[in-house]
C-alpha cells in the first residue's frame, strides 16, 4: 500500500486532475481541505446558492420550487375535505410524501424506489409534525364533521446532496404560500368547494368561510446538514462528498434556536461535543440566510 | 425537584437489562435483549459471498431487515433499517472480509418505549457471538426531556408520549487500554465521549441536548461495563441479569 501512495504522489503531477477525481476521490477532496476550501471553491462552512419561487404549481393549493445548489425539491400542497378523527375531532390533518423519481439520479432507477426516500419522507413529516409549525385546530372546519386534509408532496428533481434541507426549505416555503380554499354546506349537508366560476354569481348557500385564507405558521424550522470528516466539518454537502465522506449530522433549528431535530445516523467519524458545538453555530447562521431568502420570496409574491 | 414517574425509578435509574446470548440455534449469532418491557431479538446471518449491487465490492457489506410487531414494513422500519445500518457499519470492520454480506434481522417482540437503542443493543451482542470482527461495541440508551426541563433516562413508552422531546444516542464502548492515556484523542477528550449515533424527536433547548448527553455518557459507561461481563461468559447459553 506504501508503494501505491508514492506512486500516486509521482502520477499525480502527470494525471489529468478529472482522473485523480475519479481514481482516488478521497484524497483529492483531502488536498482541497489541507487549503480549507472544497472542489468547488466553496470555503468550509458555506452553503450553496439558495433560490426559492413560490407559486410554481398553478394548479396546487400551496406550492413552491427550492433549489440549493443543484438540488432542486417541487413541493405542491393540495387540500381536501374529510371527516376528522373521532379522538381529534376539531383537528385536520396533514399527509407529507417525499418522492425520488428516476430523472433526479443516475443511482435511482425506475421501478425500484430509491432507499434514501422513505427515511426522508419519514424525518420530514416528524420534523413538521413536531416543530409545531402548524397548529392543526386551523384546519378545522366544522367542528366534529369536517376537516382539511392537506397532501404536501414533494418531488426531487435533481438529488446533488443535503436533500432534507431542500426538501424543508421547499415544504415550508409552500405552506407559506398556501391558501386555503373558500368552501361552503351544500343542499345535502356535504362540504362542497366554491369554484371560480360560481364567485361572481350570489350563492344560494353561505360560504363556511367567506375568503381564501393563508395559514398562520408558528416557528418555521430550517436545517441545514454537514459532513464530519477527521477533524474538518463541511457544511451543505454535495452528493459527491456525501458519498466519498459518508458520515452526515444534520441539525434543524426553529426560528427562536431551539433545537427541533439533531440527526446523527451513525457513520465512521464520531461527532465530539466540539464538533456538534461548531455545526450548531453553523446552523444558526444558516438559519438567519434561509429566514431572508423566504422573507423576500414571500415580499416578492405579494407584490406581484 | 424529583419526577415521580410511574414505576417507581429515579430520574437516572435504568429499567433492568436482561441479555441472553445465542437463543436462535439455526443463525450464525443471535441474541435478546430486554429492557424493561421492551424486548428485541436479534440474528446474525453471514458473511456470505457476494455484495449487492450498489455496495463497493472492496469492502463487506452489512444488510440490516426490521420486522416490526404487528403490520406490514412502512417507512419507520425503513428508517431503523437505514440507521442500524450506518451505525454497525461504523463499528465493524469491514475491511477483513471483502465482498461478503452479512445480514441482521431484528424482530420486535414488545415495544415499551427505548426500541432502536434496545435493537442496536441487541444486533451488537448477536454480532459479538457471531464472531464478526468489530472495532468496538456500540452502547445505545434514550432519554428524554419534560416539559419542565428535567431529564429522565430510560423512558417508558407512555413517558415517551407525554414528555417534549426524547433523545436515542449510542456511544463507543468504554476502552480498557494498557497504556494510560491509550484512550485519549489529540485534543485531550476520550473516544468514548464521541457519539457515534443520535436522534432526536421533538423540540428542546440546544442546552437540555448537551445535558441529556452527559447524562447519556454515563449510563452508556455503566451499561458498557455491564455489557463487557455479559458477553465474556464462555458458556453462551447462560442468561445474565443485571440490575
């Protein structure tokens, strides 16, 4: 093994830096950290670019496309009327899906689900349930009869690394834009929604709720997710480092720094009370960035 | 202020550990652990030649199944599948045997609050009498944080419900090591104060987290102890209990 490392220190100079990348991947990102930068210019503890757009689904109740990077999440929210549970009787409900079709990687491949979906799709619906962001009375309608029920789902289009940040970034953002459709009993007693076209008419039946209303969202919360390696921490990953550096600590905090959710699924490294320390510090700034990137993306869509 | 809680313990008293060593005769390794009420068995199948598809062929390969209590797999087990997973591919070594697959199945047989620290628990112990070569063990406990702030270790499941927010962490096992500081990292802290998996599940106070891992680190010291005597009887079918 000793051989091969001189060898490679000698081929190094003569081999094209796309095949060091692909031949020894770990130790041309170990280079790259030496100067305390990354492949991509990036220094250590910064994340990518992070654009939000809302209202991307015209067709959804609440929607919004988030992109870090090249990861790109869809997140749309379509809202239904159902009966509320006997136990919860003036509380709606809310679905969240996480799906990984086959154009978002090379790795998923159509048929066979991707492994990484379910345990995403499971860690985003217990962060939102649990962070309290949504105050499920407000989806009641009538009491005991009748409540919303919401299916967030959420599609990757492009998986580049760090995807729960992407993905709660992108449901968050949607349940911003969500509005809630007028709805109104009709003859029969059953909930019916108010479509466009019955607006300008007078309706023969009072609406339950007289104008399209937004949700009132309590602490949002926001992750962001790092990779520990010896002892450097990288922030925002890209799928190319979470592969070759396979241990991942994500950490989600709520817009007053409490802790919603720290994420440490085992891994080669062991994450010291230093390291966690410094990923904590790292996610409230990212938390301050994110908290302005939807600040404006939700300025933007009033304007307009 | 003390928590009364329901059976009796301190805030920082374990329920009662029994472990018992190769209960299934057919497997290659297999070991139940019960905590309290909750109880998990675990068996090791392998190394068997071959990896699948997407695994690197240069290193072994750990395949974890979780087959719950009742009902059909949903995306929880797919989640404690993919977490055990990274968690026992930190301690083994899997550079020994190359392009093998050694598989762990895990059957919940009562779930009373604490069940992925009891089922790491358990696949450890079923692992140790396979014989796989492994670094070191992985010692697993849960706490939990109530609305008031005190941390209670070792909830139940009805103490999981009502508390704000519990915590499942797994540490290395305490090393014994003939050099004096053998133990210690550049940096002055020991290994086993790193932790090797954690999750959380609710809010807290980023400081109510830190408090529940130094709390953690010690019951995982008591427990690694406990879990060291255990698995050194040579006769494997003896069950030990431990207070």
């Amino acid at each position: 093994m000793v051989d091969s490392a001189n060898s490679t220190s000698d081929l190094s100079s003569e081999m094209e830096v796309d095949a060091f990348r692909r031949l020894f991947p770990l130790r041309f990102h170990e280079r790259h950290l030496l100067e305390s930068v990354r492949p991509d210019a990036r220094p250590l503890g910064k994340a990518r670019d992070t654009s939000l757009a809302l209202g991307a689904v015209g067709s959804a109740d609440g929607s919004a496309l988030a992109k870090i990077g090249c990861t790109t999440m869809l997140a749309a929210i379509k809202m239904e009327v159902m009966t509320p549970a006997n136990e919860t009787p003036d509380e709606g409900c809310i679905a969240i899906e996480f799906h990984m079709p086959a154009i978002c990687s090379p790795i998923v491949r159509p048929g066979r689900p991707a492994e990484a979906a379910p345990v995403v799709s499971k860690q985003l619906s217990d962060t939102i349930l649990s962070s309290g962001m949504i105050d499920l009375k407000e989806l009641s309608l009538v009491s005991g009869k009748a409540a919303w029920m919401a299916y967030l789902d959420i599609y990757c289009l492009d998986a580049d690394g760090a995807l729960f940040d992407a993905a709660l970034l992108a449901a968050a953002a949607a349940f911003s834009h969500l509005q809630i459709p007028v709805v109104s009993l009709n003859d029969e007693g059953r909930i019916v929604v108010v479509s466009k076209e019955n607006e300008g008419e007078k309706l023969k039946n009072k609406p339950v709720n007289e104008e399209k209303r937004k949700l009132k969202l309590r602490s949002i919360p926001f992750a962001l997710t790092c990779i520990i390696h010896k002892n450097y921490i990288l922030a925002d990953p890209t799928a190319e480092e979470e592969s070759i550096m396979e241990t991942l600590i994500t950490i989600v905090l709520d817009s007053s720094c409490q802790l919603v959710s720290l994420y440490k699924p085992g891994g080669p490294a062991l994450a010291y009370e230093s390291i966690i320390q410094d990923c904590i510090a790292l996610s409230r700034q990212r938390l301050r960035e994110l908290q302005t990137i939807l600040n404006e993306a939700m300025c933007d869509m009033e304007v307009d | 202020m003390e928590v009364d809680r329901a059976d009796g313990r301190t805030a920082n008293q374990r329920r009662p550990v029994v472990c018992t060593r190769g209960v299934l005769h057919r497997a290659h390794g297999s070991a139940s652990w019960a905590q309290g009420e909750t109880k998990v068995i675990a068996a090791v199948y392998g190394p068997k030649a071959g990896t699948k598809k997407n695994e690197n062929p240069e290193k072994a390969c750990i395949e974890v199944i979780w087959k719950p209590k009742t009902g059909q797999s949903g995306k929880q087990e797919r989640e404690y599948e993919m977490v055990l997973k990274k968690t026992l591919q930190s301690i083994c070594l899997l550079n020994v045997h190359p392009n093998t697959t050694t598989s762990i199945v895990i059957q919940v047989v009562n779930d009373d609050g604490g069940l992925l620290p009891c089922a790491i628990n358990a696949a450890c112990s079923a692992l140790v009498d396979a014989g796989i070569p492994l670094k070191h063990l992985a010692v697993a406990i849960c706490c939990s944080v109530a609305e008031s702030g005190h941390i209670v270790l070792d909830p139940s499941k009805l103490e999981e419900q009502n508390m704000k927010a519990f915590i499942y962490l797994v540490f290395p096992n305490s090393i014994t090591s003939v050099l004096p500081d053998g133990s210690k990292r550049p940096g002055g802290e020991a290994m086993e104060h790193g932790i090797v998996t954690s999750l959380t599940h609710g809010v807290m106070a980023v400081d109510e987290y830190f408090s529940c891992v130094k709390l953690g680190r010690a019951a995982a010291a008591e427990l690694s102890d406990f879990v060291r005597n255990s698995l050194k009887l040579k006769a494997g079918n003896d069950p030990s209990k431990a207070g």
